[in-house]
C-alpha cells in the first residue's frame, strides 16, 4: 500500500528549514511545498534579530533536540522563501 499524499511532493512529512528572505528560520513538518506556498505543521520560527541566536546555533540545536512547535500550521508565501533544505541534510560541523 503506498502513499495517499503523492500530489504534495516529496517534501511531504519531511521535517525540513525554510530559509526566508527576511532571514528567519522555519523549522517544521513539511506538507506542501508548491510554486505558490509552503505549508507546514509543527513549525518554529527563529528571528536572529528578535532571538540574538544565530542561524547557525538554531539549527544545530533543532537538528540535535528538535523544536518546541509554536505553530500548528504555517503557510509560507513562496515568493518569501530562500531555500527548503532537509534538517537532517545540513552540514552544522563548520
């Protein structure tokens, strides 16, 4: 039996970094990621210039401990997003 969700992409169920070009990160659960939006369940927003925590130090701490979710849901305007990159696919050894 294979997936239902197929018309999502592969992205979906992955959890992944939304770059912005505000230079926010999201973490969270991809569920779409389509030409007009990136949907996503469980996210976290980091704003290095509201948090002081560097991009770097965020995602190092996401990838070892994971997210506290503050957001169910998050639709992401696809003309906002820099990069989608897999969590577990960033190199943070630098």
């Amino acid at each position: 039996m294979g997936t239902f969700h197929d018309n999502l992409g592969e992205l979906h169920g992955i959890t992944v970094v939304v770059d912005t070009v505000n230079d926010q990160q999201i973490v969270g659960r991809c569920h779409e990621a389509s030409d007009v939006h990136v949907i996503m369940h469980d996210a976290d927003v980091n704003d290095p210039a509201d948090s002081g925590v560097s991009r770097d130090e965020y995602l190092t701490r996401a990838a070892k401990w994971g997210v506290f979710p503050k957001h169910k849901t998050l639709r992401i305007a696809r003309e906002h997003v820099t990069t989608i990159t897999r969590l577990n696919e960033l190199d943070l050894t630098a």
